[in-house]
C-alpha cells in the first residue's frame, strides 16, 4: 500500500477556484442559489483554460482565503507552540544556573520576560 501525498496548496487552491466558477447549467439549484455556490462565473472555461471571467474580485478573494486561511492558521499554532517550547526550556535554564544571591534579579527579570512573551503573542 502506498501513502498519497496530501494535494499540495497550489493544488488546492486551483480545486477551489474551479469549484467556485463551475458551470452547473442543469443542475437542481435556483439561479441565486447556483450564484451563492458559484460566485466566479466563467464565460467560457475549456481544458481548465478560462477566456473570461465574471466574478467580483472578493469571490475570488473568497475562494482562495478558504484553502489557505487554515494553512496559514495551522502554521500559527506551530510557531506559536516552538515558541512556548522555547520559552519554556529558556527559563529553565536560567532558573538552573547557579547565580550568586545579589544576582537573583536577573532571573526574576526573565521570568518577567518569558511571561511578557507568552501575553503578547498568544
């Protein structure tokens, strides 16, 4: 058995546009329906080739946002979980280290730091 790669984004991407500007002449759907599932309207669409499209530029927006706003969003949480596994293994290493008692402010002050961090980018 072998593993099919994910679609990549500009794959996922295309997929959505296509979605967005099918032609479902025929279909069940009532004209705003059809204009509320379709938004990009494509006069003529021939091997994946568009000549022309009607579509207000947010529709396309739209249609794109949809596939890589999660992306972006999952990438988010990854950065932000290194950043707090950073932090984390940051301050203790300096709550490890051996400092004289007229130094303790310096990690009191990291401390401060490594909170101040996590209020500001969470």
């Amino acid at each position: 058995m072998t593993d099919t790669p994910p679609p990549s984004l500009r794959d996922r991407i295309a997929a959505s546009l296509r979605t967005a500007a099918y032609d479902c002449d025929g279909c069940d759907l009532t004209e705003r329906e059809c204009d509320d599932q379709h938004p990009i309207q494509a006069a003529v669409l021939h091997h994946d080739v568009i000549t022309s499209v009607y579509g207000d530029i947010d529709a396309i927006a739209a249609a794109v946002l949809a596939v890589v706003q999660p992306e972006i969003d999952r990438l988010r949480a990854d950065l932000a979980a290194v950043r707090d596994r950073t932090l984390t293994e940051a301050a203790e290493v300096l709550r490890q280290a051996t400092v004289p008692a007229h130094q303790t402010d310096g990690l009191d002050a990291a401390a401060d730091i490594l909170d101040a961090a996590r209020d500001t980018t969470s």
